[in-house]
C-alpha cells in the first residue's frame, strides 16, 4: 500500500474577535460574538454558546487576526463539535474558500 506524506496544518494559537451566524434545521437564525481558539489557512476553531450541528454552513467575520489581517470575512461549514465537562462546545470549522 502507497504511503502519502501529507503537509500538517500549522494552526495558530489566536484569540482575535469573530461574529458567527448562521441558520438552524429550523430555519431560526444565530448570531454570537466569540474568540477564534485557534486557526489556519484551512480551517478555525472557537466556542459557541448556542447548540449547532455537524456541516452547519457558517457566515464568519474575524476581526484583527495575524493571518488573515483587520478584517476578514469568510463562510466555513462545522465539521468538529468537542464537548468539555462543563458542556462548552468547541466548534471546528473548514473554510469553503
């Protein structure tokens, strides 16, 4: 079987201001201002309050990041959801750019 060497993903450590929105299986819409927990050219992480779901398309607007400069508007689709003790949910999300 072939072996495939595939780069790693350099994730940053980063805590810049982003607002996510999006819409539930409902139809009902969301808002939440929050802090990136980590990011790359690929994908962000950060916490949401607000219950979501596994390929939830996002609306992202990140605010003052190292990578992406002041401003910075993106859409991105869940594909992690992490649970601590607390009941925190730590999204994962990959950017469709």
């Amino acid at each position: 079987m072939p072996k495939f060497d595939f780069p790693a993903v350099v994730r940053e450590r980063e805590n810049s201001k982003v607002l996510v929105k999006w819409v539930n299986t409902e139809g009902q819409s969301f808002i939440e201002q929050t802090e990136t927990h980590d990011i790359s050219a690929s994908g962000i992480s950060f916490h949401l309050k607000n219950p979501i779901w596994i390929d939830t398309h996002l609306s992202l607007t990140i605010g003052a990041s190292a990578l992406f400069g002041r401003l910075h508007a993106a859409s991105a689709k869940v594909v992690r959801i992490q649970m601590d003790a607390e009941g925190n949910q730590l999204i994962g999300a990959r950017f469709d750019e």
